[in-house]
C-alpha cells in the first residue's frame, strides 16, 4: 500500500482531461508519474503529471506535485483491508 499527498495548486488544470462514460456522464482524470527515489524526510518517491510523447523527447520536466511512501503493516498482523468510501465528490469539491 502507498500513501500519496499532492499540492493541489500545483496541478497544471489544462492537462485534466474530460471523458464520457458510456452511460453519458462524464469522468475528469489527471495522469501521474510516481518517481522511486528516497529522500531524507522518509519519503519513498514523488508524484509529478504526466508529460506528453514529444514534451518527455525535448526534457520537459513538470513541478512535483508531492511526495508518497510505503505503508507498511505493523508487525505480527496481516494488511488490513481499507475501508470502502463512497464517492461524493464533485468539481465544486476541488478549490484550485
């Protein structure tokens, strides 16, 4: 399991992208990149968005968004299962 916090006004909104399901709602969803590299605060990696084909070929390199780490299971029990949370989030939810 991994724990990721992002700084939501570092999110560049011009790269959420807007799809239609198929019972015609509609879905919006921002593409990440989770990074390996340890640092000295006991961050495991960090979370950047996702650059196109072309923009990763010149080196476009994008703002961290965040940092995210490992859970691990405190000792002698099995991973607890997370517990299921409805989805009640809507675009007035998300404050840019």
């Amino acid at each position: 399991m991994k724990k990721l916090s992002i700084d939501l006004m570092k999110i560049d909104r011009a790269r959420i992208r807007t799809t239609t399901r198929r019972d015609g709602s509609t879905a919006k969803f921002l593409d990440l990149i989770l990074i390996e590299r340890k640092d000295d605060f006991g961050n495991d990696g960090f979370c950047t968005q996702s650059t196109t084909r072309e923009e990763w070929e010149i080196g476009l390199k994008l703002p961290v968004l965040g940092n995210w780490t490992n859970l691990k299971p405190k000792s002698g029990s099995d991973a607890v299962p997370s517990p299921s949370v409805p989805n009640t989030m809507s675009d007035e939810d998300i404050i840019f």
